[in-house]
C-alpha cells in the first residue's frame, strides 16, 4: 500500500503516524505529521513519540489546528489527509449541531485545498449509533464540497504501537468500544 505524501492531523500522541512511518509505506520525507497541542502541551508519549518521527526524518509540527490547515502548513498539498478519531472533548452544540460534526465539517473543508488531485481525506471514528449520529459525516462531505464517503473497518490492532489518546489527557477513548469506521472522502 503506498499513500504518496500524508498529512497527518491531530495526531495527540503521534503513535499512528510513527506506526505508518515505520511500514515504509510512505516516504518518510513526505509525511507531515502535526497535533493540535503546542510543543508545551505534549505529553510525554507524545513528545518521545515525536522525537522518533524525528529521527526517522518525517516533519513535526505542533499548533495546528485541522479547521485552519493553510494557517500553519502554507500551500502544501497532499496525496492523503489523515484524522484519526476528532474529537472536541464536548458535547455541546455549536451553530445547533454537535461540536463533533462542525470539528469534522471544518476539517474537512480546511483540508480541501490541500489535497492532490486524486487525493484522499481519511476520518476514523467509533462505529455506533451515536457516533455516527454525532459526525453525520455524509452531511459533512456535503458541506465541504466532496462525494459521500467510502467506509471501511478499522482496526487499531494492525498498526503496532498504535495508542489512542484522548483530547484532554492520556487516556484512550477507544478503550471502551471495539468496532471502528474509517470514511474515505476521494478529492
């Protein structure tokens, strides 16, 4: 499997970028991995974890924020866009919609000019009923310009030294469910 150049966003703890950075799947001097924490911020996960990517010779960058992508990353483009489990941290709406599916709208919006021709934007969530209701990620794709997405099974056993982490703390989330979505919106 071979990605072209990835931008990975949100990334909390960078475990699944360095996952996918040590598969050799993509040219690590394409990879741009970010977290929206500032350098500060880091966990100490995080901050090994980044040091690693380092060393391997992918790109790190703190203080982005996946709404504002052309803020901190300028004009680049990218074969594929990576958000794995967005997360607010909040349940209350926003603009009268779940906080999660304006996160995911916005994102997906931001990412748009940022994407190749041919290009791909990958989202992974918590495959249920609430979850789903909360993204409404094909009313997102709606807003933001792209098709419905493709939706495939995700399991975050297959990318060794691959650890969720929450928003607020170094907690996982994901702990507690045991099926997962990935949605693929094609560029």
């Amino acid at each position: 499997m071979r990605l072209g150049s990835v931008l990975f966003v949100g990334e909390g703890n960078f475990s699944f970028s360095l996952s996918l950075a040590k598969r050799k799947a993509v040219p690590v001097s394409s990879i741009l991995a970010t977290a929206y924490e500032a350098e500060d911020d880091m966990t100490d996960t995080a901050y090994q974890n980044a040091r690693k990517l380092i060393g391997l010779g992918v790109q790190v960058k703190t203080g982005v924020d996946a709404t504002c992508l052309s803020e901190t990353i300028g004009s680049r483009r990218f074969s594929t866009i990576i958000f794995q489990f967005p997360n607010v941290a909040s349940r209350d709406p926003k603009y009268g919609q779940n906080s999660n599916h304006v996160l995911v709208s916005r994102f997906l919006k931001s990412s748009r000019p940022h994407l190749k021709r041919g290009g791909v934007v990958v989202i992974s969530t918590v495959d249920n009923p609430f979850y789903e209701g909360a993204f409404k990620m094909n009313e997102a794709a709606r807003k933001a310009g792209f098709t419905e997405p493709d939706i495939y099974d995700f399991d975050p056993s297959d990318f060794a030294g691959y650890t969720h982490q929450n928003s607020a703390d170094e907690d996982s989330a994901i702990d507690d469910h045991g099926s997962f979505a990935t949605f693929a919106f094609s560029g």
